[in-house]
C-alpha cells in the first residue's frame, strides 16, 4: 500500500524477493496540474508496468475494501506513504500484522511529514523505521531501523525524501524473510521521547512578497 514515488522503492524490494502480491492498494486517480487532468498515482503507474493488480478506494474501511482484502487473504501488508489511516477492522486483516515504513528515526516525527520536520527542524541526521501498526498514529512496536542519512546542507524534500525511500526499500529486502516466516522480534517506543509533526497545507508553500 503506497502512493507517491517515494513508496516505489519498497514495492520494488517485494517484487525482487519474489514474493506473491495479491494486489497493490493506492490513492484514487486525482486531478493534477493547471489543466486538472485526471492522473493516476505513481505506485499505480509504476504497478501498471509490472502487471499487477491495483485497487483504489477511496476509503480504506469501507466495506466494499475491506471484504475485498479478506478475500485476498493476505499474510502480511506492508506500507509506505499510503495517505490514510488505517482502521482496526481492517489491521486484524492479515495474519502476521501489517506494517509501516515511516521516514524518520521512531519515535521522533510521528505525523505526516517528517522528511519535511526534519528538515525544518535542523535536524543533522534522520532515517527510516519499520513499525507494526496500530491504532494510535506511527506508535506501534519497531522492527527494525536504517543507519542514519545525513541532511545536507542543500537538502530539499524531495531530494532529501529519495534516498530515505531507496534506504526503506533496502530495509524492505533486509527484514522481509522474517517478516513473512513470522520470525522478527519487536521492540516498544519510548512514549516520552515522541515528537510530531503536522500535515503541511497548501497554502504554506506561498511566499508573501509584501
């Protein structure tokens, strides 16, 4: 389940294990541009090219979505950038659990944006985590964690978000095997070390010249 290029990667990593992939969840095709043309995501774009089967509701927890993941049967979900939260009824899905890339070090910049956060913040280094998920938001038990990736001076979000999305494909590929034998170990957050970070508005990227 992903949406934006960043979550390529990952899908990538599943592919190249040769894993089955019952199907690829996205966000709906939305309009794009000055034109509004009607376009697909591009965890669609790029699924279309692999022949796989893609489905995009337009709400994860309905009903029509989730008796069609129960009739996939999966054994695991694996997520990245997917653009909802998922609900209970639809986490008790999957038999070993479903899981989240998240582009930051857990728990600091649980939230929408924490490659943006980290940038904003200062911050000199940042990374990827693989959680379990839960109900509550980017607090479930860790799985693994990357090596820190430096922010550069000339960072930008998506420069700096690319290579977290190449480092969570490589995370992918290192702890898949286990993840699908039901062998990994976990490990809980620490509640008093959590920071967030909010959903960045539209509005925000305008600049006021006077």
């Amino acid at each position: 389940m992903g949406t934006p290029e960043w979550a390529i990667p990952s899908l990538q990593a599943v592919l190249d294990s040769g894993s089955e992939i019952s199907a690829v969840f996205t966000q709906p095709d939305r309009p794009v541009g000055r034109k509004r043309v009607l376009t697909p995501s591009s965890i669609k774009q790029f699924s279309q090219t692999q022949k796989l089967p893609v489905h995009t509701p337009e709400k994860a927890g309905n009903p029509e979505t989730l008796e069609l993941v129960r009739s996939l049967a999966p054994e695991l979900i694996i997520v990245c950038a997917y653009g909802q939260i998922l609900p209970h009824s639809f986490l008790d899905i999957p038999r070993i659990g479903c899981f989240n890339l998240h582009f930051s070090f857990l728990p600091k910049l649980r939230g929408a944006s924490p490659v943006q956060a980290a940038i904003t913040s200062g911050l000199e280094t940042t990374g990827v985590s693989l959680q379990k998920i839960v109900l509550k938001l980017d607090a479930g038990p860790l799985i693994a964690a990357s090596y820190p990736e430096s922010i550069r001076p000339d960072d930008t979000t998506p420069l700096l978000g690319s290579r977290l999305a190449e480092i969570g494909g490589q995370l992918i590929r290192n702890t898949l095997p286990k993840l699908l034998e039901d062998n990994f170990t976990t490990s809980e957050q620490n509640e008093g070390e959590a920071t967030y970070c909010r959903i960045i508005k539209k509005d925000e990227g305008r600049v006021r010249w006077t």
